[in-house]
C-alpha cells in the first residue's frame, strides 16, 4: 500500500470520527423551560398601599437537572419598567417574617415542581405604576438557570380570597 493511500484512508478515517462526535454533541438536548399553572398575582387596587405585589403559580420541571426560576419582565411597561425578582418569606435574626430575593433562583427541582404562594417564593413586581384590580390580567416572562423563559399570563386575584 502506497504512502498517499494510507495517507487517504488516516484522513477518510479522521473526518469520519470528527463527524460522528459532531453528530453526538448536535444529539444533545436542548434546555427546555418549566412549564407553569394556576398561575396568579396578588390584585393591588389602590397603589397608596404600596406599590409591589407577588405572583404565584406551580412551576414544574420535566428535565432531569433542577433549574432555577431567577426572575423576569413584566411584558406591560406600563404596569413596570422594572426587572421582576425571585423572592421568599424568611425568619429573621429577631423571628420576624421578612421579604428577601433569592439569589441564586427558585429552584424547581427536577423532575419535580414548586409551588409559589403567599408567605413564601413568589416572582416580586417592584415599583407598580398602576393598581391592579382582581380580573386584570398580567403577562410576564420568566428566566430560568438554564437560559429559557416561559411567558405566563396570570390573573389578579384579591388576597383576602386564597385560602393557602
């Protein structure tokens, strides 16, 4: 066998092995977004009362690694401008219940969900440029860890009525 067919068939070889790990790494599956139900936000009818409220749903992950709910936008930019924050309902130093952001995201677990409520995660909305009144719907597109988002559309609900 001459020098230049071993030479061909080491290179037939080598673009064969290369294609099949790029065959491989294109079989990779995409990340995909928690899917969300029931999904809810808290009515504020008269902002002199403050001017944030929470939303609330099942975020339920069908993937095999947890991901983390890190936040999000409010499609309305007249509801808010600003950026939406994953929070929860701690204890303090003094045993007081405090809002605070999670910092590394909610996680929803895999193969699992998590359920936001009042008192405990919830998607915070900052700085409500107008009231809310139970029966308005809200869109907004929440971020996940593993680069997706999932718009969800959630309906304002007057709190005196969940019954956690």
């Amino acid at each position: 066998m001459s020098s230049t067919t071993t030479a061909r068939r080491m290179g037939l070889i080598a673009a064969t092995t290369l294609c099949a790990a790029l065959a491989l790494v294109g079989c990779a599956p995409a990340p995909v977004a928690p899917t969300a139900s029931e999904v809810w936000i808290k009515a504020v009818p008269d902002l002199v009362a403050g001017d944030m409220t929470g939303l609330f749903g099942t975020f339920t992950n069908d993937g095999s690694e947890i991901v983390y709910i890190t936040g999000g936008t409010a499609a309305d930019a007249s509801l808010t401008a600003s950026k939406l924050d994953a929070h929860e309902v701690v204890k303090d130093a003094s045993g007081k219940m405090v809002m605070q952001e999670v910092k590394t995201g909610i996680p929803v677990p895999a193969h699992g969900s998590v359920i936001l409520k009042p008192g405990s995660y919830h998607i915070m909305f900052w700085n409500l440029k107008k009231p809310l009144v139970a029966g308005d719907k809200v869109t907004a597109t929440i971020s996940f860890s593993n680069g997706t988002s999932r718009e969800v559309t959630a309906v304002a609900r007057d709190i005196s009525n969940y019954a956690g």
